[in-house]
C-alpha cells in the first residue's frame, strides 16, 4: 500500500511538472512555468540552491514565471522570493533552514538580524538603527506610514535605537531616510502634509526660491538666513519631510502652506464644451478611454538631499480624464490637465463638424408575368330523371378548367332549360347545346380555346434623407396576427409581424464624391390561402454593399421566381384516342415569372432641402392628380407647406 501511496504522489509530481518549464544549461537555468503548485516550485528551489525549506500548512497557491534570461541558483532564490511576497508568504531563514510562513506572521517570528550593508531584495530581515542625533522616538510616528502593514517598527530610548522588521528593501528606504534627517542637535524635523499640492512641484519650486538654504554649506543667504535645509518627499502619502534649523523651517514651512492651495489653473482645467454637430453621449463614449497625456509612472521611493538640497519626482500622478456627456444641452464637460484639455479640445473641434446629408431615392418594383394557354371539350347529356334515366349530367365534366358541364347538369335537372344556360353566361370559350324534343332530355358542350396574358407592377418609391454615416429605414406594411401556439390546451396563442415592404440605407460618403451604400431590402406579402391565422407569406430580400457616384443610379435584383404549370383533364381511355381524344380532354398551360428590382439613385444634398422637397411633393401630386395642359388645374392645385402646416387644404 506504501508503495502504491508512493508511486501515485511520483505521477502527479510528474504530471504538475509538465506544465513548468526549467532549461538547464551548466550552472544557469530558464524558468517558465504557468499556474504551477506553489509547493512543487519550492521543491524545485529546493534541488537547485541546496536550501532546506520547511513550509507552514497554510502555504498554498499557484505560480506563473514567464523569463527568456538565464538564472544562477542565487537569481533563482530572488525570483523566489518575490514570488513569496505576491503570494503573501516570506521566508525566516535558520542556518540552512528557511521556513517559508505567512508574511502577517513574520514580525513574531522576525527574520536574521542584519548588520553592515542591507541587501536589496524581498527577504524578511530584522535591523537595529542606531540614532546619532535625531530621538528615536519622535522619529517612530514620522517613520511609520512608509513601513509595510505588517512589518513592526519599535523605539529604544535608553539606546535611542529602533528596531525593524520587513523586507530588505523597505528597510534601505528607511535607512536612506534617516541618514537624510539625523544630523546635530541644533537642527529640527518637521513633517508637512499636502492638501492640494502635488510633492514634486513643491520640492521644484522650492529649488527654484530657496537656492542658498538648499545648499551645502553654511554660507548666508539672500535673506540673511544661515544655515541648510534638507528636504525628503513621501510621494506615496504626499508629504515632505524638512530638516534644518527652526527658523530656516519656520520660514520654509510658511512658504509651503501658501503654496498648498487650490490651484486657480486646476479650477480652470474643467471646461463646459457645447457641440455644435455631434451627438454629446457618442462623442464621450468615443473620448472614454482616450489620455493625450498618457498615463504618469509613479516611483515609489525617496527623494534625498545632497550639494543640491533635493529633487523632484519627474512626474505628478496621472489625474486621469474625466468627461460627462449633458446630453440635453449636448455639451460636454471635460476636466483634465492643461496639456490634456488643449488635446481634447483639438480632437473634438476636429470631430464637432458638419456632416453631409445624402438623398436616398429609390424605386421598388415587383414585375409579374403570367401566360396562360387553355383549350378542351366538354359534352354530355342533361336528364330532367323522368325518362329512365337519373336526373343530371352525364359526358365528360372537368371541374377546375372554368365553368364545366356540372354546373349545366345540376340547372338542367330541375327542367328549366334556360337556367341551365345561367352558368355559361361569361364562359371562356364556345358554348352551345341542344334539346332533344319528347325526351325530356337535352345536349351540351363547351369548348375552351383561351390565351391569357397578364402583367402586374407592384410599385413603391421610397424617399429618404439621412447624415453621412447614419443609417435610414422606412417600413409600409399592416401588422398582422399568426398563431405560435402548438398546445393543443391553448391553441390561440397569437403573435403579431409585420408584412411590409421595407428599405434600410445607411451611405457613407466617400472621395471624389462616391458613395457607399448599405442595402437590405424585404418585400413580404400575403399569399391567398390559408387559414386565418394560419396566412402563408412571401418574402424577397436584397441585401448588399455597394458603391454608386453621387447622382448615378443602380439596379439590383432579377429574377426571384419563373413557375411552368401544365394541367391536363380527360375522361380515361377516350382522351387518349387518336384523332378524336381531344373531345374528351383538357389541357392548361401556365407560364409565371416574378423580376424583383430595387433602383436606387444616391444624391449627396448641397442644397436648401426645402427646395428639393418642394420638387418631390409637386411630383408626387402631379401623379394623383395629373396635369391640365401645362398647368396644374386650378381645382386640385397643391396646397403650400406653411398651409399644411397650418392644416388648411386645397380648394
């Protein structure tokens, strides 16, 4: 069972190693791993820097090491220890131990006490300062925001020591820090936190008006001050640490909060932007993610004193972009750095201009042709029943082919042989019949010789005026009722569609005055037949890209339907007979063509629109009414706009 036990744990190390990467080559490795086990990597430190690693049961995650750099066994120990610390985790190191521990419990535990030089990297080591000049323990407060959370931070007075515990690195800034500030007792430390003003910009001007007190030496300066002053900006917090003599900081402190206020620039940085041809909530979505300026790379560090007093981080925070859309007034609200708002005001008076409008006339027309060739013959004998033989018809009867000699029967057997001739009133074709006196009885028969040709225009002209780049859409058409139910519990269940004729254009106006066009159209119609809620439809549609030259005109379509029908009625045996079949049969061909065309002409409006409205609206009258002579009569003459819109109407 061991065994097994064993040899389970070898396979599933095996098969989490297949997912990490370690080339290696002599003394160097390559890493590259992907969400490996945290415990297998340290396993893998283990082997290659001969550490002895002891893990605490809550030291679990998940490690991805992306690196095209070939590492030696100490490179690898940093990596791993900047891993530990994304992780949460650190490392207390004893002898050729190093226990791998929650880094909230690191201070309990405190890492190895490091004297001379501190390493730069993520280890967790204690470190005792000794002061020279500066207390200890008024240095704690100042001192305390810049450790990590949870490393610890205590003052010994009898020794006027402090003691740290966290990473390497953020004890080298701390000792940095009071290097700076720990200088001879007649000097004084002060702690000035910013409101309004960014530390970098204070630190640069101050440079630029203190030239003498931020330099070394004791020299005087213009204003008859002696003495140095040192200065340390804490970007993260925004403060700035002063050190120098007390009346050196009490002028240099005074000089700082007039400083920190509100920036009169800053408050003119938001600016009220009103559009005059874009759409305000498109143009913000389009300016959303969009920074000028680019984003600030804050450093976190120190800034120190030396021969030249300080100096300035190289850039302030990225304030970000901000921009509210006041879709009612269609403006814009913008708020950003100058820089920033002098791009952005730029790119918007760049995009706030006039678009063109393009004139959308189309044509929509259906073509239909039908031709139909019939002939036959029907006879037979009319019976009134009183003769030995059942009343009605008897010859050949071919329902479907127009009106038949059933209909003649059914009259002719009431004896009224003048109603029996009612139903051929209208016949397509040669009618005629005969009475046989004394018999009670009497002879009809048709004969169908017919071509028919018929053409129909389904026709629908569409006009529609739409901005550059802006689609436009117009529907005729009735909603109508079909039933979606199959419950045969509910079988009313109801759903309204639109069967319409319908055009979508949205045209992009290019160089040289080309235009692009985006087209769907759908024509839908009801077919006869069917029950009422169960209508049958035909649809056709067109759907393209096109490009057309402003003014020209473009057909799209064809074809959309050719149907040949042949139908052929006989009495069986004798239509088939040579010679005299044809008095015993019908035949009907039908030949059907459907062309669907849409015509469209693309007109880029440069123009008074009211103009060219005018000219559609009197063409469209002079359709309905048409013209008298070269006048338009005077009865039916076209009312004027400003007449409909007053809802007077035509005399």
């Amino acid at each position: 069972m061991n065994s097994m036990r064993a040899w389970v744990k070898q396979a599933v190390f095996v098969l989490v190693l297949s997912m990490v990467a370690w080339q290696a080559k002599a003394d160097t490795w390559q890493v590259n791993m992907k969400e490996a086990d945290l415990s297998l990597f340290i396993n893998q430190v283990a082997s290659i820097t001969g550490r002895t690693f002891i893990l605490d049961p809550r030291v679990r995650g998940q490690v991805t090491i992306i690196s095209d750099d070939e590492l030696n066994a100490e490179e690898i120990y940093e990596v791993f220890l900047a891993v530990l610390k994304m992780q949460g985790f650190t490392v207390a190191e004893r002898g050729n131990e190093v226990h791998v521990i929650p880094v909230n419990d690191a201070k309990q535990i405190t890492g190895p006490l490091v004297q001379g030089e501190v390493p730069i990297n993520d280890d967790f080591i204690t470190r005792v300062i000794t002061l020279q000049h500066a207390s200890a323990m008024e240095l704690i407060p100042i001192l305390r925001p810049i450790g990590a959370k949870y490393g610890h931070m205590s003052g010994v007075p009898s020794t006027n020591a402090i003691i740290l515990v966290d990473h390497a690195d953020n004890i080298a800034r701390i000792e940095q820090i009071l290097n700076t500030i720990d200088v001879t007792a007649d000097s004084d430390i002060r702690m000035v936190e910013l409101r309004h003003a960014w530390v970098g910009n204070i630190i640069a001007l101050l440079q630029t008006l203190l030239p003498d007190e931020l330099a070394a030496g004791g020299q005087a300066s213009s204003n008859g001050m002696p003495g140095t002053l040192r200065l340390v900006a804490d970007e993260r917090s925004n403060r700035l640490i002063l050190r120098g003599e007390p009346r050196v900081l009490d002028y240099v402190e005074g000089l700082i909060l007039s400083l920190d206020v509100e920036s009169q620039q800053r408050r003119g940085n938001t600016e009220v932007i009103f559009l005059n041809n874009g759409d305000a909530g498109k143009m913000a979505e389009l300016l959303k993610g969009l920074n000028p300026g680019g984003a600030s790379v804050v450093r976190t560090g120190t800034t120190s004193g030396g021969s030249s007093g300080g100096s300035a981080p190289s850039a302030p925070p990225n304030s970000g972009l901000f921009i509210l859309a006041d879709e009612e007034l269609n403006a814009l609200i913008v708020r950003a750095e100058p820089d920033e708002l002098a791009e952005i005001k730029r790119i918007i008076a760049q995009l706030d201009i006039p678009r063109a409008q393009v004139l959308i006339e189309a044509a929509i027309v259906e073509v239909s042709g039908t031709v139909s060739d019939q002939f036959g013959v029907q006879m037979g004998l009319v019976s009134q029943g009183n003769n030995g033989l059942p009343p009605g018809l008897i010859g050949s009867n071919f329902p479907g082919s127009g009106v038949s000699l059933g209909d003649v029967g059914v009259a002719g057997s009431t004896g009224d042989l003048g109603q029996a001739a009612l139903p051929l009133a209208g016949t397509e074709g040669v009618a005629g019949g005969l009475a046989i006196p004394g018999s009670n009885m009497s002879f009809a028969a048709i004969v169908q010789a017919l071509e028919t040709r018929s053409n129909t225009n389904l026709l629908s002209t569409p006009y529609l005026m739409t901005m550059d780049n802006t689609e436009a859409r117009i529907l005729v058409g009735e909603t109508v009722p079909f039933q979606t139910s199959r419950d045969p519990d509910n079988p009313f269940t109801i759903q309204r569609e639109n069967v319409a004729t319908e055009i979508t254009v949205k045209p992009h106006i290019q160089q040289n005055e080309m235009v692009r066009l985006a087209i769907n159209q759908v024509t839908e119609e009801l077919i006869a037949g069917g029950a009422d809620l169960q209508r049958l439809t035909s649809k056709r549609q067109i759907q393209t890209n096109v490009v057309v030259a402003n003014g020209d005109t473009i057909v799209l379509g064809g074809m959309v339907k050719d149907r040949v029908t042949e139908t052929e009625r006989k009495v069986p045996l004798l239509g088939d007979l040579p010679i005299i079949g044809f008095l015993f049969r019908s035949t009907q061909q039908s030949n059907e063509k459907v062309n669907l065309l849409v015509i469209i002409r693309p007109t880029i409006v440069t123009e008074r629109v009211t103009e060219m409205a005018m000219d559609r609206y009197l063409g469209i009258w002079e359709l309905r009414f048409g013209p008298t002579g070269t006048e338009f009569d005077s009865r039916v003459a076209p009312p004027t706009f400003d007449q409909l819109y007053r809802g007077q109407q035509t005399q």
